[in-house]
C-alpha cells in the first residue's frame, strides 16, 4: 500500500505533468509563439486514408502537441534558466570554455553551431529572398557570391562543453548553402577553411568574439579563388605582421574584464587605401578607394567583414564599398548609387537568417 505522503505527492505529480495539458485546452499559446522561432505550426493531423498515413499519425501527433500545449514558452524559459549552471563560467552573454577561449552566446550562436536550434522556415524565406537578389543581379550583370563566416563556436567545437559541441546534427549553415545550391547561386563554405586556418594559427580571438586577420586573409583567398580571381590570392607571410599582445576582446568587456586577458596575434600589414565615411558612425558605412583601374567590390556584411578585407581587395580592385547589411534591410538604392560589378553577401553564420519580414529597402522582387 502506498504510503499517504508518497500518495500526495504522486498527485501533485500527476497535476505538474496534466498543466500543460490542460492549460493547451482552455488558453494555448498563441501561433505567434512558435512563430518567433523562425517556423510555422505544425498542422493538426487529418484522419489516416491509407497505411502510410497510419505509420505517420504518431509523429504527425507529436509535432502537433509539441506547438500546442499550454505553457510552452514559460516552460522553455524555465528550461533555459535550469540549465545555466551546466554553461560552466561566464554570463548570459558569454560562455568560458576549455582553456579559457571564450564564446558569444546571443544570438543563438551556440546552439546554432551545435544544431540544437534550427528555424527552418526562416532559413527558407531568406533563401528565397537571397536567390531573388541573386536573380536581380544577375539581370543587371552584377557577379553574386555568398560567404558566410562561420560562428567561433562552429571552429572551435573540440574547446566547447560537450553539450554545446555538435555531435553531427545538421546546422542552419547547412540549410541555407543546401538551399541556395539548389537555386543556382555561387556559395563558398568557410567551415572547412577556418578549420584549415586554425591549423596555422589562431583563426579567431579567444577573448573576442570575431575572427583574426589570419582567419580573415584565408577566407579572403577562398572566395576570391572561388570567384575566380586566383591572381588576387595573398600570402600570409607577406601580408602578415609577426603576432604580438592584444588585449581584452569584446567578449571580454562583456565579462567586465577587457583589461585581465591578453593573446598574441598577427596583425595585417597592408596599407589602407583613402576611405570616405558613408554615415556619422565611424565604424558604418564606407567607400574606400585604391586610385587605380579596376572593378568595384560591394560588400554586405557585419563586424567580421567591416575592417579586414578592403585592404585585401584594394591591390586589385578600383573601389571597395561596404554596406551594412542591416538583418537584410540594406537600402537596394546602393546598386544603382555605386553600379559593383560583384555583390559578395557575407553576414556572419548567426545573422544568416534575415529579421521576420524584413526586405532590402527598395528591392524589387
């Protein structure tokens, strides 16, 4: 016979384990919930027809369920919250991992790299919306090329907890160049070259969250060999300063602590070409010119593309201009402005998805 305070305590069990239920009958969450995760609900399963649709019923239900419950995104949170102590040290922003080497966690980025968040229909649409660019470009006789550089926490799985490593799920990074291959648009993965990169030296900051000038000159090399421009390659031992002390990192400042870290890196030692400011934010949009013959590189982008390739480009190039991307809501008035004659599409693996609704100002497709 069951004792009277483990017969409580079965129905109080009993009662957490129906809330959810029962809270999805009387007020479920809305569709805008799911929504926000960058995926449509799953649809209410239709009575079996046939003997494959008998075999489906069981999965068809649980996806069901799983975007209609009460609760949801207060258990979600609640999950998140639980499970902060095992991110081991650092912040909310910020995880510490092996050795020190720091990661950004906003933005998904972790989870991202490690395959434990995939929003596939927002990957979908800015597929769609990348190919239409792709299409208008083309129309216009402008070369389009898409490389995204990949996460820290894509390149350095071996120094992440291991629930944040990936142990062979597929990745966003996956569905978006999958996608785009399938529509006939130009892609470089920089997965397997960061990979290479690091092999030679530090690809990216331990304490920042952004590539080093050694990582970006060997994406540099991938995308203008993929581009066809082989000419235009560099080498690191030409167009690199021997490493010296770095401090702190934006990770770091993030911790509070931008001035109790340091590394050792190398630095680009090409010259700058003449820059004109496009807005009043220093570090904003921006022409830089080389004063000699040549085609015009647009790119859009983020922090990982706003500093180190220009230099790269500005030995062969006329004009380099770099344009925010702005979460994919760049004004499209800049092709006719600045007439490239390449668009290279680079936000970084945790922008690769474009902002719900949101389109290049202007954009005709």
């Amino acid at each position: 016979m069951i004792a009277r305070h483990r017969r409580y305590f079965a129905c109080a069990a009993a009662l957490v384990l129906a809330a959810p239920l029962i809270v999805g009958l009387v007020a479920p969450d809305g569709p805008a919930s799911v929504l926000k995760e960058g995926r449509r609900l799953a649809p209410a399963p239709g009575w079996p027809a046939t003997g494959a649709e008998w075999l489906n019923l069981p999965a068809a239900l649980d996806a069901y369920l799983k975007d209609h419950f009460g609760l949801r995104q207060a258990l979600i949170r609640a999950h998140k919250d639980l499970t902060k102590p095992m991110l081991g040290t650092g912040s909310d922003s910020v995880l510490v991992g092996r050795d020190g080497r720091m990661f950004y966690l906003g933005e998904e980025a972790v989870r991202q790299s490690a395959g434990l968040v995939l929003r596939d229909q927002r990957v979908a649409d800015s597929v769609d919306l990348v190919a239409a660019m792709n299409a208008a470009l083309a129309k216009r006789g402008v070369r389009f090329l898409v490389a995204s550089p990949p996460n820290g926490s894509t390149v350095y799985q071996d120094d992440l907890p291991d629930w944040a490593q990936n142990h062979g799920g597929r990745t966003e990074y996956d569905l978006f160049l999958e996608g785009l291959a399938a529509r006939g648009v130009r892609t470089v993965d920089l997965r397997p070259v960061m990979a290479e990169a690091r092999t030679e030296g530090a690809a990216y900051f331990r304490h920042d969250s952004h590539w080093t000038a050694l990582g970006a000159l060997a994406a540099f090399n991938a995308v203008v060999e993929a581009d066809g421009h082989h000419d235009w390659r560099l080498d690191p031992a030409t167009a690199l300063d021997p490493p010296s002390p770095r401090q702190g990192g934006d990770l770091a400042r993030m911790l509070g602590e931008p001035d109790a870290v340091s590394e050792d890196v190398e630095e680009l030692k090409l010259p700058p070409g003449e820059k004109e400011l496009l807005t009043s934010d220093p570090y904003g949009d921006f022409v830089q010119t080389s004063g000699h013959p040549g085609p015009t590189i647009l790119i859009l982008g983020d922090s990982f593309t706003g500093a180190h390739l220009e230099p790269m480009l500005l030995g062969h190039v006329k004009r380099v201009v770099w344009l925010s991307y702005q979460h994919c809501g760049f004004d499209w008035g800049a092709i006719d402005r600045f007439r490239p004659d390449e668009v290279w599409w680079m936000p970084t693996e945790r922008f690769l998805v474009c902002d719900p609704g949101v389109r290049p100002l202007g954009f005709p497709g």
